[in-house]
C-alpha cells in the first residue's frame, strides 16, 4: 500500500491477461503483458480501446524478435532480398511432458491456457506476422496425441494458408516429441534465393542461398530459459524491458505494440476455428 508505481507487467495465466490488462489501464498504468495479450479478438480490443482512451502504452512480450537470426531475417525481409516470397515453412516440435500439465494448474485447460498455439508457440506465429504479415484462405487439422489425460486441446497440428501479401505457408506444430525439445525452424523460398533459421529455439541459420549476398557474422544468441523439466523460447528480455523503459522517456518507439499481439491472438483464434 501506498506505492506508487508507473507500470504494470503482467505475468499470469493465458486466460487472465486481458482482463488484468483492462484493470491496470483504468487505473491509468502502462503495461507489460507476457504472451498471449488475451485468448480472444475481442477483449484485445477492449485494452486497446481503454489504452487509448487513457494515454497509456501496452508492451506486448515477444522477445524472440531479439534473436539475432531474427533480426537478420527481418533485414532481409524489409530490404526484399529474396525477392517474391513463394513458400514459408514454420516448424515446431517440442516436448512437454505430463509433469507440465498438473493437475489443478491453468496449464491445459480452454478457458486459462487456450492451447499450444497460445502457450507454446505464438512466439513463433508472431515471429511469421512480422516478416510476412496476415494470412488467409486456412486449413487445418488436429490431434492430441500424448495428452489426452493432461489436457483440453490438441497437442499437434497441421495448418496451410496463404498469406495476404503473396505466397504460401505452412505450421506444423507438436507438444508430443519425446523426451525433449527437437527443433523451431522458418524455411523461406523466394525468387532470389531460400533461407532456413532452425535449431532448437530458431536460433542457429542452417541455409542461406541468396542472389549477390554473403550472409554476415552474427551475434551469439541469448542463452534460453530452463524451467527444470522444460525449456522454452530466447530469454531476450532484457530488451524488451529496455523498451519499456526508453519508449516511457520518449527515447524510441514500443517494439510490440497491443495491435501486433491482438493480431497474433487473432491468427490463433482463425486458425482454431478449425478445431
């Protein structure tokens, strides 16, 4: 009691984001929110609507946009050196076993986890919106192999599509590898030339062929985060939280702003829609 404070970082189930979002807001405080900005369109709009209607920035967490391959990616993308894009590949496949799942916990259920593509993997789907931009015309197939007993929703998934700005894609996704984490690639086929960013975490490029370029050094990744039983995405989030700061001082501009992580929430909802 009686702290006073500029900023709210959010931090908590899927399925409350939104909502704690909307409360931080109305008390006029920017925020932070971890993925996913909320589980559906809808409520994502309601934050930005409130952080407008009180000058307040939201700072979405998609700290995967720090990697160095992701930044290269996204140079070679902006300066259009592979030309048209013709296909996209995303490539997800990790482990979580039944120890995730507990029972009791948020994790696995609809209404507070959402799914894997919330949870495990809209890094990844935001990380496609920000070189490609939205897609249309899905498809998509599911199934829930390993967790059917730990789990309301698919932990695997076929999804096609094609994006709005030319070109095709695919997501293959999986929660069900055994034992441990194998791989998140992006494999990008243009008319000038085909990349692939893959290793565990896309972290590491595993193919660069591209008309008239030489694919420069790169900066070592950040480490990743380790759980114990499990690890996940970039810990890039020291500069994310760097951007809080310098956007609040009117030094830089948000990197992720809350009308990039609604639109990933509403690739998720589309892609769901098939469920």
């Amino acid at each position: 009691a009686g702290i006073d404070l500029d900023v709210v970082n959010i931090c908590t189930a899927n399925g409350l984001h939104s909502a704690q979002a909307l409360e931080a807001l109305e008390h006029k405080k920017h925020v932070v929110v971890e993925k996913p900005l909320g589980l559906h369109t809808a409520n994502c709009e309601q934050v930005i609507s409130t952080a407008l209607n009180v000058s307040r920035q939201v700072f979405c967490v998609m700290q995967n946009r720090y990697s160095p391959p992701s930044i290269w990616l996204k140079g070679l993308m902006d300066e259009k050196k592979l030309g048209d894009i013709y296909m996209v590949q995303l490539n997800c496949y990790w482990n979580r076993g039944d120890q995730y799942y507990k029972k009791g916990s948020w994790k696995g259920t609809k209404e507070m986890d959402g799914g894997s593509l919330f949870t495990q993997f809209s890094h990844f789907i935001d990380m496609m919106y920000w070189l490609f931009g939205d897609i249309t015309d899905i498809n998509a197939t599911f199934e829930n192999f390993k967790h059917k007993d730990s789990t309301e929703f698919e932990d695997s998934g076929f999804v096609t599509f094609k994006f709005v700005n030319g070109g095709m894609g695919s997501l293959n996704y999986s929660t069900a590898v055994w034992d441990s984490n194998m791989e998140s690639s992006l494999i990008i086929l243009g008319s000038k030339g085909t990349v692939k960013v893959g290793g565990q975490y896309m972290d590491k490029v595993e193919y660069c062929h591209v008309e008239d370029y030489e694919l420069p050094d790169l900066k070592t990744p950040s480490s990743k985060h380790d759980y114990g039983d499990y690890k996940g995405s970039a810990n890039n989030h020291y500069f994310v939280l760097k951007n809080v700061i310098d956007t609040l001082k009117g030094k830089t501009n948000v990197s992720t702003n809350a009308l990039e992580g609604m639109k990933v929430v509403n690739i998720i909802e589309r892609i769901y829609a098939h469920r």
